[in-house]
C-alpha cells in the first residue's frame, strides 16, 4: 500500500473536512451510549411552548390594558378641553354683553 502526504490545499482542505466529520461522529457516538439526547425531548419543548405562550398573552393582556387607559385618558382630555372652552364661552358672552349695555348707555 503507497501512503503519500496530500501535497495541494485542497487535499488538506479534504483532509480536514474527513477528520472533522470522523470526529463529530465519534462524539455523537459517545453521546448516544452516555444516553444524552442529541436534542431536548418534545416534553420539554412542550413545557417552554406552554411557557412562551403564558409570557405572550399575558403581554397581550398588558398592551390591552395601556391602549385602553390611554383612550380614557384621551377622552377625559378632550372632554377636559370641551369644558375649559364652555367656560371660556360663559365669560367672553358676560363681557360682550357688559360692553353692549356700556355702548347702549354711552349711544344714549
């Protein structure tokens, strides 16, 4: 059997990329006979879809909670401003009508 060293990038490239996958089949194959699951069993993943499910909606819940305080507060301020501007109609309508009775006396 003629064994020569690989002479071109490439070949080390090659050379690299098999003793990679050797490797990481090695390690899966200990991983296995340690009993260790590759990936988290699907009770667990249903445990954490459940618990981001709960995080969601209860952030749902919340954002509800401020869209409907900020339209209250906005009807109170508009109607805060309605008020303000009755009011403000009340005293312009006494001075205008304090100014005609003055007009009336002075035209007389």
């Amino acid at each position: 059997m003629d064994f020569s060293l690989p002479k071109s990038f490439a070949d080390w490239m090659l050379c690299l990329a098999a003793f990679t996958a050797i490797l990481k089949y090695m390690v899966d194959l200990g991983d296995r006979l340690r009993g260790q699951p590759s990936q988290p069993p699907n009770a667990q993943l249903q445990v954490s879809h459940e618990q981001l499910t709960e995080r969601v909606r209860k952030l749902e819940e919340s954002a509800d909670r401020l869209w409907a305080k900020l339209e209250a507060d906005k009807m109170e301020i508009v109607k805060s401003g309605e008020d303000r501007c009755a009011k403000l109609h009340e005293r312009i309508n006494v001075i205008l009508a304090v100014v005609s009775e003055l007009r009336g006396r002075l035209n007389s």
